[in-house]
C-alpha cells in the first residue's frame, strides 16, 4: 500500500537518518544517535499542520489571496479560508521526484506549472544532504518560463531537544524585530523587540509563551549566518537551526495546533515576510532564465552529563 506521503527517500550519514518524501517534496524525520530532532509524522499518516513541509512560491499568508504583478491582478484559491487567506504556496501536496540520489543525499524536484492565480513557470528543486556538520537543506528556483515572476520560499520543521513539550526548551532568537500581525496572520507593522516579552535574544524558557510570531532584523555572523537554538538542560541536548543570508526572516511556532499539541517547536525560515506577493516587500522577482538559491540547516550538540559544557555531536 502506497504511503499517504508517497515514496519515501531514506539518507543516512554515521548516526544520522532523514526520510523526505514524494509528497510536497518535504522532511518527514529526522533522528540523531536514535534521538527525534523533528516532530515528524510517521509512515502511515498524511502530513499536517505544515510538519516539514516546504513552502513555495510563497510562505506564510497571502491576505485574500490576491496580488498585482506585472500590471495585472492574479487570484489564488482560499487555502486557509476561515481567515480568507492563500496560505504556505502551491507544492506542498504535489508529487515530487527524485533528480540525484546517494547514501547520504537526495535531491528532488518539481516544475510549477502556469495555473490560475499563478500563471508562471518554476523549475523547483529540493536537496537534502548529511554531514558531519549535521543536515543541509538547499532550494533552488529557476524562472523557465518566458516573463518575470514573483518568487518566495521557507520551510516548516518543528524542532524537538527531547523534552515532553516545548515548555520545558531554552529558546534563543537572534532578533532584533518582530512583524505585528492582525487577527489575520497579516503584518500590519515592526516592533523593536528590545525589553518586550517576546525578546529571546538572551536564552531563556518559553514556559506558558504562545509563539506564532515572524521575526526579522536578525544577528548573524561572519558569514552571514543566522542561528536560532533552542536547549533542554535535563535531556542535555541542544539544536540550532541556522540560515544563510537568502532569509532574512524566521516564524517561529509553539505547536499550538492539535496534531502537535507543544511537542515540537516550528522554526521556519523564509526569504520574505508574510504577504509579499501584495506588499512587495522583500520579494524576488525571477527574471526569465534566473535562479534563486537559499539554505538552512540543522545541527545538533549533545552533553554526556548535565554538568558538561555541550559538545558537538554532528
């Protein structure tokens, strides 16, 4: 019997192990040392409440569902229709297939075809790669249709440290700025986050917090890099999921959500805010023939006793 996920592509590298899947191109597992880095969703289930789902050609909220590009008016189906917006693009639930495979990589693509609301062409592609360093995961867009087209991506992993829920993780987020929303999910404006309850940015326990937010304006270092960490100082565990420069922003969600329940904390990386396709800001605008190449990834450090300093497991 075919799995509500479709095929399923198994990688390993040393202790680690990572299943992405036909369906939505998305992760569905990830373990380290036997350990659950991802509240994932098993084998016999569909996918829900976005659980390592990509997000493309646009994350987040579309308000409405509706933009204007290029001069004319485009309308996307409601997929989130008790708040009337397009939510989280238009791949999550399509097939994708294999472009390379090896022990410990596998990359998988989809072509976007023109469709109502959409009417461009997007060579998309997804590779999923272990290391030493941990989990590499590289998207890549190219515009192979004729005229210009608005382009944003994120993905949707709900993080896990081995505790029962997020309440009990030490959360650091290196930003300086977060998106107020509305009822909607919609940005409506920034706020320093400075002195506010939902500055991170010194490591503390997210405890009774209810997250749901879009930050922005984050630190990153040499190289670009932005890291959010979240830490369980009895499992002696510690993950940080880090992102290049392509992503300036980051939601970040407590697992509110019934299939969740706070087991698992959602970081998602995104190149733009949400509703950029009405707003402009941030978005790519692919011109025919261009590319558009972004990457996050996941490391994991661990302690052998409470008292040790973490060290770095891949």
């Amino acid at each position: 019997m075919l799995p509500p996920s479709g095929e399923q592509f198994e990688i390993a590298f040393e202790d680690q192990l990572a299943v992405a899947v036909e369906v939505g191109g998305g992760l569905r597992t990830y373990t380290v040392g036997g350990r659950d880095v991802l509240a994932g969703y098993g084998m016999d289930e569909m996918c829900s409440a976005g659980r390592g789902q990509l997000l493309a050609p646009w994350p987040n909220r579309l308000e409405d569902g509706s933009y204007e590009f290029g001069g004319r008016r485009h309308q996307l189906p409601l997929t989130e229709p008790e708040h009337a917006n397009a939510i989280h693009g238009l791949v999550r639930w399509a097939p994708w297939s294999v472009r390379t495979r090896e022990p410990h990589r596998v990359a998988l693509g989809h072509v976007l075809h023109p469709q109502p609301g959409y009417p461009f062409t997007l060579e998309l592609e997804v590779e999923y790669e272990l290391s030493e360093r941990g989990l590499a995961v590289r998207t890549t867009a190219a515009n192979v249709g004729d005229e210009p087209c608005p382009y944003g991506s994120g993905s949707h992993p709900y993080l896990r440290v081995g505790t029962e829920t997020v309440d009990d993780v030490v959360l650091r987020i290196p930003a300086r700025v977060e998106l107020r929303s509305d009822e909607r999910g919609i940005p409506i404006g920034r706020v320093p986050l400075e002195g506010t309850e939902l500055d991170f940015r010194t490591p503390r326990h997210i405890a009774e917090t209810k997250l749901d937010n879009g930050f922005t304006d984050l630190e990153r270092d040499e190289d670009g890099v932005a890291t959010v960490e979240l830490e369980s100082v009895d499992s002696g565990a510690s993950v940080a999921l880090w992102a290049d420069a392509q992503y300036p922003y980051v939601m970040v969600f407590t697992g509110d959500h019934p299939a969740v329940d706070r087991r698992g904390l959602a970081v998602e990386p995104m190149t733009c805010p949400p509703n950029a396709f009405r707003t402009g800001e941030d978005l790519v605008t692919l011109a025919p023939g261009e590319s558009h190449v972004a990457t996050w990834g996941i490391r994991v450090d661990v302690r052998e006793e409470a008292n040790e300093a973490p060290r770095l497991r891949v």
